[in-house]
C-alpha cells in the first residue's frame, strides 16, 4: 500500500509568525498520522517549520526545490527532489500531493492553490481572511475546504482521504 502524501503550501521568506507555528504544528500532526509531508523543500518560512515539525515526531519529509542548489535545503528535508524548473515545480508540489493544506499570503502560495484546483485536487484552506475565503471557494467549490485550526485541518484531511481512498 502507498503512503499518503500531504503538501502543505505556504509562505517562504514573508511567513509571518502565526504562519510558522501552524507550520510546524501541521508537520508534526502529519507524521503522527502516519502520513508523509510534501513542501517546497527550503529552509525558510512554512516550508521549513512544516519539515521540522514533521522531524519532531519521526516523520517522513519530501521537499521539491525549484532549483539544483543543495545550499538552501531544510535541514529536516529527508528526500530532496532538485527540478531547476524555478516556481514551475509548484504543479509538481500539489499534484505529487493527495491532499494540500495551504495557508498565508504570498503569490507562491496562491499559484499553488490554483494549480490543485485545475488539477481537480482537495485543498484545506487554513484561513480567517474572508476575501481569500470567497475567491478560493468560488473557483471550485467542490474541492476547498474552509477550516480554522491546524486540528480541523488534519480532521478534514483524514475525512477525505477516507471517502476518496478508503484508508487513512
């Protein structure tokens, strides 16, 4: 049986504080679950702190970085796949993923999202900001899930890994 995968998008270097603490809260639910965490790999902002909440409780971490550059890897990163293919490897982040979980602003992180959505993939939006809230669930209304907390994100994650995969 395949391991289930979780991409977690977010911010980089404009992660804000909030930001990286679910960040890193979110890894560490994923290991726990059993799951293996997908991010863009780097060693800054929400991909860093996902990996290494990931690390804190044994996980498995997969980052896909955008260039061919070992330097900028997190430190928690167990597989790095190099793609040179700069912020093109964000369709390969969330269609490698079996469900995304994305929060924050920035432009990655929105070309992320619409990028799941065309690929007809389920998004966690973690978000109390109404405007993205509406625009997301407008562009495809039967793929965003809306949630609050990085608790209701796992939730939401394992009730639809369950209804798409029968397994969890």
């Amino acid at each position: 049986m395949r391991k289930i995968i979780i991409g977690v998008m977010g911010p980089g270097e404009k992660a804000t504080a909030v930001d990286l603490e679910n960040a890193y809260e979110l890894g560490k639910l994923i290991a726990q679950a059993g799951w293996v965490l997908l991010t863009g790999g780097r060693n800054v902002g929400v991909m860093n702190a996902a990996s290494q909440g990931a690390k804190s409780a044994n996980g498995l971490t997969v980052g896909i970085l955008p260039d061919a550059n070992p330097d900028g890897i997190s430190d928690a990163v167990d597989i790095a796949l190099f793609t040179d293919m700069g912020n093109a490897r964000n369709n390969i982040n969330v269609l490698s993923s079996d469900v995304v979980i994305a929060f924050g602003v920035s432009a990655g992180t929105v070309s992320e999202v619409a990028l799941a959505l065309k690929g007809k993939k389920q998004v966690i939006l973690l978000s109390d900001d109404e405007q993205s809230k509406v625009f997301f669930k407008n562009l495809s209304p039967e793929n965003i899930y809306v949630v609050r907390s990085t608790k209701e994100a796992i939730a939401t994650a394992k009730a639809i890994l369950n209804k798409n995969f029968d397994h969890s």
